[in-house]
C-alpha cells in the first residue's frame, strides 16, 4: 500500500469523518482516498477552494464533534498558518497531515524535504504548543494517523503528521488491524464552563449542538469562552495554559526509538533518513553505530 494512502485508511480507522482539503503534490493521494471512501462511511468529504478554506471547514467541522483532518504540501502549509494559530487557541482538536516537499515557495513538488518541521512548531505568531508527529514507514503512516486524532482529542490541539514525499509516495507491506484504540474526547462536565480547565490544564469539550452555551473566539478570553483583552493576567493566564497541556505531558506524548545507546556515534532522524540509518546499522553492525528517531 502506498503511504499517502494507508494514512487516509489509518484516518477512516480512527474514525474522521470530516476531510476538507485542496488537493496538492505530494499529498494529493490523500484527498482522493478520503474522497472515494469516506462518503461510504458516513462521512464528509469537500474539496475547497484554498488551503485557507480547508483549514477553516475542519475548524468548524471539529466543533460540531465529528474528527476531521486535513492534508496539504509546503505552500498550502503555510497559507493555513493563522488557522492553526486559531485552532490552538480555540482548542479545537484536528489533525492536520503535511506531506513535506523542497521549498521556499513552489520549490519542488515531486521532491522530498523536511524542512517545515520548525513552522509546525512556530509557524503562526504568539505563544502555544502543539504535538508532532513523523512516520517512517507506510505502516506509520496509518498507525501514527491514528495515534494523531488521539492525542488531538485528548489535548484539545491541533495535532500535525510531518511526513515527508518519500514516505507519502513508497509502497510496502502494511497491516490494517481489525480494531484500533479510539480515545474520546473527555465531555465537558455539568457545572464547569467551556474553557475552565480540570487539574490536567485541559477543559473538556462541548460541541455545537450539545445543548450547552459555547462562545468561540480567537481573541484571548476567559473561562466562559468571552474576550477578556484588556487584562495582561488573563493573558498571561491562558498562554500558560496553553502550553503547559502539551508540554507537562511530554513524556506521555513522546514516543521514540533507541538503537544502540552506548554508541560512539549516534544519529539523531526522523522520517525517511530513518531507514537509512537503519540499513548502515543493519549492514555494519560492529560498528558502534547508534541511532535516536
């Protein structure tokens, strides 16, 4: 199975049943899966009219409690950047897969690159923290899809899969599993407001439509989900917050791979340089080669 595509099955498996997306090389393989499958599921899926659209109807598609995803390549990645400064601090949990091509601007479509990794982490303007994930097999691509709409439920934040053209496009072997673990999204309890936070730092969610009264808006609010701009402490407050929910449950969220850890020489990688790596261990392993991923 082709990596593009076992991320789309992993997405089905885990239950999104929103796709918007512009489609756009190397990712595009996406869009079209999502397109063909997810209508027989029960799901949505729309073609807009720019990254920008896309990015937005997966917002608003979150808040009415469906999981919905996103894919693009560098240049779509980059015009859904305020969006994705919008949904972290909404905290609306969606997964957004990027499909990592050469840049700047056009750059070069049909060939592979890593170099969006830090706009993930500082792409849009202010404070917040989001979770990164990055494949390094087809089998990844599914299983870290699923794992991706997990952690987006469970922090409340929009959650990327940083893959880049050569994992998207290989095809190998894979297993679909008959079942995958699902997490749902933690309800908001009775009494507590939309934005007022448990002890983990994350609030619990209320869709559109549950018969609670939810404000939504990306200016700096209060708990009730109002805009309170004028208070350097309620800002300081809710940035806080912001980051402190991903970054506190750090090793919850990491996940890596050691080989070798008294190694002399260690290569640290992620996606595709991976298996090369892999291959220099496997072919030389005498060595003292280590390898972090």
């Amino acid at each position: 199975m082709q990596g593009n595509v076992a991320c789309a099955e992993g997405a089905l498996a885990a239950g999104c049943r929103f796709f918007g997306g512009y489609p756009i090389t190397p990712s595009t393989e996406i869009a079209e899966t999502m397109a063909r499958r997810l209508p027989k599921a029960g799901g949505v899926f729309i073609s807009m009219e720019d990254e920008l659209g896309s990015i937005a109807a997966v917002i608003g598609a979150a808040w009415t409690g469906a999981r919905a995803m996103t894919a693009t390549s560098g240049p779509g990645f980059s015009l859904m950047m305020e969006n994705i400064g919008y949904a972290a601090m909404t905290e609306t949990p969606c997964v957004i897969v990027n499909i990592q091509r050469g840049g700047p601007s056009t750059g070069q479509p049909t060939r592979a690159a890593q170099g969006d990794m830090l706009q993930c982490r500082f792409g849009s303007h202010g404070d917040y923290s989001t979770i990164a994930l990055s494949p390094s097999s087809v089998q990844e691509m599914f299983d870290l899809t699923v794992k991706a709409f997990n952690l987006a439920d469970r922090f409340r934040v929009p959650t990327f899969l940083m893959a880049d053209e050569i994992i998207g496009h290989m095809r190998e072997r894979m297993i679909i599993p008959d079942e995958v673990e699902i997490a749902g999204r933690p309800p908001l309890p009775e009494g507590r407001l939309p934005f007022e936070a448990g002890e983990d730092g994350i609030p619990g969610f209320a869709p559109f439509g549950s018969g609670r009264a939810i404000h939504v808006t990306g200016l700096t609010h209060d708990e009730r989900g109002y805009p309170d701009t004028t208070d350097p402490e309620a800002h300081e407050r809710l940035v806080r917050r912001l980051v402190a929910k991903v970054e506190s449950a750090r090793r919850e969220i990491a996940d890596y791979e050691v080989v070798n850890p008294d190694a002399q020489v260690v290569f640290v990688t992620y996606g595709a340089p991976s298996r090369t790596v892999q291959q220099v261990i496997h072919d030389h392993p005498d060595e003292g080669i280590g390898h972090l991923r």
